[in-house]
C-alpha cells in the first residue's frame, strides 16, 4: 500500500506550526523550562490541525518558501512578545513590591527561568499562572493566537506599520497595570518609612531602626494578602487586551 501526501496541504500545515511554536518559545509558562521542547512541538504541531488551509496560496519555490518561514517564525515572536509583555504585569507588580517592601535583599536564583527572581516577583509570577489557567484564560489565549491565521493566512506579509503602536500601547498597559496593582502597597510602605525615620529623628534613644525591618515585613504580608482580590481581574483584563494585541497585528482592526 502506498500513501501519497500533497505537497501544498503538508507546507502549510508545516508553516503554521512554525508560527506557533515561535509564539509558544516566547509566551509564559510555555516559555520556561518547565515545559520540555518536545511538548512545545506536540503542542505546535496539534494546534496545527485546527488551523492549517489548502496551502494553494502559498508559494513553494526556494526563495519563496524560506521568506514564508522567516515570516511566520518574526509573526509569531511578535506576537509573542506583546502576549508575554502583557501577562507579565503581575509578576512586575510582585517585583515592585519587593523594592519598596525590602524583599529585593533577598534574591534568589531561578533555575526555570535561569536568573535571579525576588521573592514576592516569584510568587505572583506563579499566582498568575495559577490563575490564567484556573479561569480559562490560556485557552483565550491560545484561541487568540489560532484567530490570527483568519486575519493573516499563510503566505501573505503583515503590515508592520502597525507594531510599534501596538507594542507602546503594550507597554504602557505593562507599566500602568503594574504600578497601578503595587501603588496602594508602596504608599502604606513608604509612609512607615517617614514615620519611623521621623520617629529615629525625635526619640533616638527608641532605637527606631531595629524595629524597621520587622515592621516593614509585616505591613508587606498583610498588604499583599489584602490585594489578592485585585490580581484575578488584572489576569482576565491582561488576557483580553493581548487577544486584541495578536488580532490588531494580524490586521483585524
């Protein structure tokens, strides 16, 4: 028995699984070690399947070829890069924390991530996978990625005019959620700071300094047990301003 395979179904089929596993090599948590390659490349190639066209439209000369693969690898880290810019804003927020809260002293190595993470950057980092996955939000996202191959097929080029604006809307999004989840903490820290640094410069014998760290810690936990209300709302408003992101660089709107 032979099995014949088209050329034109099997190249596109192939060039929208190079799309999607650029996008999942730079998204989080998809992007750490944590998941092995090879589950990047299953998870590509079956994703795949939902997506892949006729392929008529796609050109399969040399030249050609290599450009679509060169595309859809930049199409897919682009969007990538503006998913993970907008997903990382709690993680952010937990790294603020840390400064003002003085947790920044003690950093430690990632091994997943392969740097150096403060405490409370960690732990909302992980919250926020935690709760992408509990509400569903991955699946949004992964549907806004899949979406993208409506707006742009395979074999045609994205209008690039419209990245930078996406991408400073996403930053500005990045640092306006972050500031806006840790600003309450930050303010309750740094008015302890000035009470116990006037507290130092009117009864020095108190001896006020010693009693700064214990005090600090404390206000950081019960601060940032009280804004655990808060992060479930910034995921789901996190998940639904990158889906807009992926289709407004697909050409969508």
């Amino acid at each position: 028995m032979t099995l014949s395979v088209s050329g034109e179904p099997l190249v596109a089929y192939l060039l929208a699984s190079v799309r999607i596993i650029a996008w999942l090599a730079v998204v989080p948590p998809f992007s750490g070690r944590t998941v092995p390659s090879m589950v990047k490349l299953v998870i590509a190639l079956g994703l795949s399947f939902a997506v892949v066209p006729d392929g008529d439209s796609i050109p399969l000369d040399t030249v050609g070829l290599l450009l679509n693969v060169a595309t859809q690898v930049l199409v897919g880290v682009a969007m990538g890069f503006v998913t993970y810019l907008l997903l990382a804003a709690v993680a952010t927020a937990g790294s603020l924390i840390d400064v003002f809260g003085g947790f920044s002293l003690a950093q430690g190595f990632d091994p997943l991530s392969m740097n150096s993470n403060t405490v409370f950057g960690k732990f909302h980092q992980m919250l926020a996978t935690v709760l992408l996955f509990v509400s569903g939000g991955h699946l949004m996202v992964i549907g806004g990625l899949l979406k993208t191959f409506e707006f742009l097929p395979l074999g045609t080029s994205p209008d690039w005019g419209s990245f930078p604006d996406v991408l400073m809307t996403a930053f500005g999004l990045f640092f306006t959620t972050a500031v806006q989840i840790a600003l309450p903490l930050i303010a309750v820290l740094f008015l302890a700071d000035l009470g116990l640094a006037l507290l130092t410069k009117v009864a020095p014998q108190m001896q006020a300094m010693t009693v700064m760290f214990p005090v600090k810690i404390g206000l950081t936990l019960l601060l940032v047990g009280l804004s655990f209300p808060v992060l479930p709302h910034a995921v789901d408003k996190m998940v639904d301003l990158s889906t807009q992101a992926m289709s407004t660089l697909s050409g969508a709107g």
